[in-house]
C-alpha cells in the first residue's frame, strides 16, 4: 500500500527529478572534458556529488512533512530545505557547465523540471495548516499574526503535578 506522501504530485515530481539527476551524472561521468586546470575535475566531482545530496533531501523531507498532524513550523522547517536544495540544484549544473561540460541541453532539462517542481511545491505549501501550530521562538515559522515574543495560551492552563502520579 502506497503511503499518502507517495501520492503527492510533488513527491512523484521529486522522484522524476531524481531520476534525471541520475541520468546526468552518468552522463557528465562519461564524457570527454578538455579541462583547462587541473581543479576541474575535482570540482565537477564536486557539484556532481552535491547534486546527488540535494536531490535524495528533496523527497525526504517532503515525505517528512507529509505527516498529517504534524506542527507548521516543522512542515515549514522542511519546506525551507526543499526549497534550499532545489534550487542549490540549479547551482550544482551551472557549476558543471562552468567547468567544462558541454551537453547543455541536460542542464537544461533539469532547469525546466525544476521550474515545474517549484510551482507543484508552491501549491503543497498552501495546504500546510498554519494554525496547528506551537510558538516559534526563533521567529521563522509562525503563523500570520503570531509572534516569537507572544504569551503563550497554554500557559495559562494550570498544572498540577500530583494528577500525573502513578502514570
């Protein structure tokens, strides 16, 4: 039985992201690259191993925001690294293209699907329930209206420790 995340249109445009990822690794992998320094090729190596990184945190996080009761500013903790990793993607090719690789039209297929992804992950961000939520202290992820020096509500709630003896 597939998991709900599974079904997401921005998870299975995650999934195709890395599968492209993959195929263009093996590509650059493969060619010929006529490398002016002697750098160069540790440093495609380099954008190639970030662009591996970056496309397994995609439906990562995406799966652990999925979770139907879990806190905004969580949902919102991983959103901001979604959007992080996607778009240190675009900066992970344009370093693959700077130092050498020549077959742009790869690059630019992986441009184009991550432009269709950030619309479908702009859409998933709107369904993130804003009011199930705990004050964010650090001051990133409440909800309109709600800041990191408010009272809390629950603290007015009394607390009798002597109601919890023999749990």
């Amino acid at each position: 039985m597939k998991e709900q995340w599974e079904k997401l249109p921005v998870f299975k445009k995650a999934m195709q992201l890395q599968k492209l990822v993959d195929h263009i690794v093996k590509a650059v992998e493969n060619t010929e690259i006529d490398f002016e320094k002697e750098i160069q090729p540790i440093m495609i190596q380099g954008n190639l191993d970030c662009l591996r990184k970056n496309v397994m945190i995609i439906p990562a996080k995406i799966a652990g925001a999925s979770v139907e009761d879990m806190l905004y500013d969580i949902k919102m903790e991983n959103a901001a690294i979604i959007r992080k990793s996607a778009r240190e993607l675009i900066m992970d090719i344009r370093g693959i293209q700077m130092y050498g690789y020549k077959d742009i039209e790869y690059l630019n297929l992986l441009r184009n699907e991550v432009e269709e992804f950030r619309v479908l992950f702009a859409e998933w961000v709107k369904t993130f329930d804003c009011w199930n939520y705990i004050i964010d202290r650090w001051g990133l992820f409440n909800p309109p209206g709600i800041n990191y020096d408010d009272k809390d509500p629950d603290d007015d709630i009394p607390f009798n420790s002597d109601d919890f003896e023999g749990f």
